[in-house]
C-alpha cells in the first residue's frame, strides 16, 4: 500500500504524527460506545456499537502545570465530550457527530488540532466509518496577536454611549471581544437557568443592532476566528456558559463573566467600563469610566 493509504487504514495516532510531528498528543483508542444512530428506519429504535478513536494535538504544558490534573486536557475530557454528544441528540449521520465532538473539543483552550475516527461495528461485513481532521483556529493564528476584551455592560440601557463605544472599538487595530450584560435574576430550576441563559444572548443581539459592523459569535470556534478576521466581536455566553464545566453561573455579574472570558482568551488586557473590575481574574484589567472611550 501507498503511504496515504496506509496511514489512512492503519492507526489513527500514525496519522496524527504524520500530520502533526513535533506536536504533543492526548489520544484515546477505540472506545465503544451503545447508541441509536443512522438515517435508514431499520437503524431507528434500537442501538448500534460504534468505535471512536480520537487524537487531539495540545499546547505544550507550562511550568505552573506541575502534576495537577485540572491544568491538562484529560482522557476524560475527549470521553466527555463523545457522550455529550451522543445524548444530546439522536443523529442521523456519523459526520454530523464527528463535527460535533471537534468542536467541542477544540473550545478547550489547550486543544490545537484534532483527529476523529468513529466506525460503525454492525452495519456490515467490516468497520464502516468516516475520519475529520479539524484545526483550531488558535493554531491557524497562532500568529495574531491577543485580544482585548470590553466589558459594556454598564451601559445596558444607554444606547447612544453604547453605539459611540462600539464605533471606537470598531476602528482600533487591535483584536477586541466585547461583552454585553442583561439583568438575571439566581434562577431556581433549569427552565428558568436556559431563559437567562438566552436572555444574555439576547441582551448581545440588541447590543450588535448599534453597530453595522458588530459579529456575535457564541462559541468559542466562533469567537476565535471572528478575533482572527479583525472583526469586532460580540460574545453571546449562553452556549458556552451552558457547555463549560467550571463556567460562571448564568445570574453572575457580567463584569464576571467578561473576566472569566478573558482568562481563557489569554487576553492582553480586560477593560471594565462603568463599574469596580471583577474579583480573581488572572488578565490585566483596567476599569474606565463610561465617557472615556479609551482602553487605558
């Protein structure tokens, strides 16, 4: 066989070294897991082995890592996120839930690329699959440089100061992400936790009508590429809140919540506008009063 098709049938960690050489990788190998999945009737209603195997190439540890667990992206990481998806609903195609897991994958900030191989064990005489590679876009702009992140939520309810930030931030050469906020009563059951969650998105949309150049991005994929493109980004938390294990809690304050982000950013800087900067965050951060338009 050729290179390509040996690498193609052989393991999937030969592939991930071929592609990715002097890159550090987490992996785990043919995990099975019981699972209705398919498009044909005669695959609804009952389950079905599928086998994953999953490479993810991660950032090299820092010194502060040390032998801490919560400081790396863990196997269990790469198992959490295969069953996440698989329960969060029935799929009909296998690309579709490779997808799915990349993405959900690569918003961990030490996840660089990623290979998937799921196969499907009783559909037929052999393994029936289908293979992703997926490249974080921190690791396509590698390159840009940090972003700032703006926390306007002060100005909920002051458009016309609001539009005039978003214009200032709009012309700055720098990266920047800004956050919105909305009222958000600590909820007491689920149902009321997903409406504040869509109430903060929603608090973003409105805040993105101010501007005609403004791009809200909910994942963390989304926010990475919109920063990488130079566009001025708005972040909707719900999803991401919704998804992260360790996440504020929805009812936060949003200054929280923008500090928050700017950790995982590995921002350059966090400026609060209007209010005291949030406590514990490991970011720069400034706080400015709501005329100035300056980031400090």
């Amino acid at each position: 066989m050729t290179d390509s098709v040996s690498l193609s049938f052989g393991p999937l960690e030969d592939r991930a070294r071929a592609d990715a050489p002097d890159a550090d990788r987490i992996s785990l190998r043919d995990f099975p897991v019981d699972v209705e999945i398919g498009a044909f009737e005669v695959e609804r209603g009952t389950t079905q082995r599928l086998q994953f195997s999953v490479v993810v190439a991660v950032a090299p540890p820092d010194a502060e890592v040390g032998d801490d667990v919560d400081r790396i992206l863990s196997y269990d990481t790469i198992a959490d996120a295969i069953r996440t998806e698989l329960a969060a609903e029935r799929l009909a195609l296998l690309e579709t839930l490779a997808e799915r897991i990349s993405l959900r994958l690569l918003a961990e900030p030490q996840a660089r690329q990623v290979w998937i191989r799921i196969e499907k064990l009783d559909r037929g005489p052999g393994a029936l699959g289908v293979e992703v590679v997926r490249q974080s876009s921190k690791q396509a702009a590698s390159g840009a440089a940090p972003p700032v992140v703006v926390d306007l939520g002060a100005l909920t309810g002051a458009p016309e100061a609001a539009a005039k930030w978003l214009d200032y931030l709009h012309h700055q050469e720098k990266p920047v992400l800004v956050c919105a906020d909305a009222d958000i009563a600590a909820p007491s059951n689920e149902a009321q936790r997903r409406i504040a969650l869509l109430t903060r998105d929603a608090a973003t949309w409105a805040l993105s009508m101010l501007h005609a150049k403004a791009h809200v991005a909910a994942t963390r994929t989304e926010v990475d590429w919109a920063l990488a493109q130079g566009r001025l980004t708005l972040w909707a938390p719900g999803k991401m809140l919704l998804d992260t294990p360790g996440a504020p809690d929805v009812a936060a304050d949003g200054a929280v919540l923008a500090g928050w982000m700017a950790d995982r950013l590995g921002a350059q800087k966090l400026v609060v506008v209007g209010r005291d900067l949030p406590a514990g965050v490991r970011t720069p951060a400034i706080s400015v009063e709501t005329e100035t338009l300056s980031l400090g």
